[in-house]
C-alpha cells in the first residue's frame, strides 16, 4: 500500500490512485485518504448484503471497511466477495465502506440540491477528518464535482447504499446510506440495495 501525503491530496472527486478521491477517515489513529472506485466498474447493481439473520460478529466496524467486507466474504456474502475480487486500475485492496465511510462519501460526493436529512444522528461522524457534526438542512450542500453531481459520469444514484457495517445488536440488519438526502438506517440484509467500492491510502 503505496503512502502519499496530505499535500499531495487532490480535490475531492479528482482522480487518484485508481479511483477518485473522497475524503479522509481516522481508523485505529492512522489517517487515510478514502478512494472511490469508477462507476462503471466499481458499482454493483442492487444486491443482498448478505444471509438474512447471519450474524457477522466481524462486520461491526463503523470505521474500518477492509475488515468488515473479509468477514461478510468469509461468511459468504455474494456482495463482499465481488468487492474483494475487484481489479480496478491496478489494485487488489477494493472494499465495501463501513459506515462511518459511507458518510464521508455522502457529505463530500452528494449528488443532489436535495436539503437533508436531519433527524436522529444521521451525519454525526467521530472517524471522519475531522469529526463532523449531524446534518443541517443545507450542510452538506451538492458536491462541487461536477462529475459526481447528478446526472455525471461518477454521480451516485439518488438511492440507498450500503455500508459493510452490520448493526451491532440486530443481525437481521446492515446500515446504509441514501444519497438523494442523506438518511442513515438500517435494513434487512436481504433487501437488495446498491454498492460502491472503496479503497484507502494511509496518509
């Protein structure tokens, strides 16, 4: 895994390090730069998280995607093993996002000019660099990527992703995010819901 540098970091939503990137994420006190992979090859259409009430005691993270997309692959997640066998740009190291993941993605990739979700904790997020604070109507606002924003090449669908982060006391179900306004839930492993790749860089 190759490090770069905080100076070295494009804008978000430029190319690097074969896929765009992101945002960054704090796992285990090491910083990372957050990578999305290309649309066209790095989003799966809707497809089960996983087994319907199999627990994944590894897929608990909501910072650390790698580890939560082995454990769903070694559990037989269909899903997790199409992110883990991804060969894009010439790296091996693709992944589902955790939770804390998906939502660094949403606040700095938002397709929409949709206002946002702003019940619960939806946009609360300790791993993020830095730590953000819940959604306001207008915060985040549509993504100055102009290839991320919707209608673009790379935009996300206004639609519900998930995340490789299990709920931590119900095994029926997995978080996720919309991207039309932000939402963050849960729902039922066997609910078909769309994907999109990740990878991460140390910084």
């Amino acid at each position: 895994m190759q490090d770069i540098t905080t100076t070295a970091l494009p804008a978000i939503g430029a190319p690097l390090a074969g896929g765009f990137f992101a945002g960054q994420i704090r796992i285990a006190g090491q910083n990372f730069a957050l990578i999305v992979a290309p649309k066209a090859e790095g989003e799966h259409a809707p497809a089960q998280w996983g087994e319907y009430g199999k627990d994944v005691p590894g897929a608990k993270s909501y910072f650390d995607g790698l580890a939560n997309t082995n454990a769903m692959a070694e559990a037989g997640s269909e899903l997790a093993q199409w992110a883990r066998g991804l060969r894009l740009g010439g790296f091996e190291d693709w992944y589902l996002p955790s939770q804390d993941e998906l939502e660094i993605i949403y606040r700095n990739l938002k397709p929409t000019t949709e206002e946002n979700h702003v019940y619960n904790r939806s946009g609360m997020n300790l791993s993020a660099v830095e730590p953000t604070r819940p959604y306001t109507l207008e915060a985040p606002a549509q993504t100055e990527a102009l290839a991320f924003r919707e209608g673009g090449a790379e935009a996300f669908d206004d639609n519900w992703y998930w995340s490789s982060t299990q709920h931590a006391s119900d095994s029926d179900c997995a978080w996720f995010q919309d991207f039309d306004y932000g939402d963050q839930h849960c729902n039922s492993t066997n609910r078909k819901l769309r994907a999109r790749a990740v990878r991460r860089l140390p910084l």
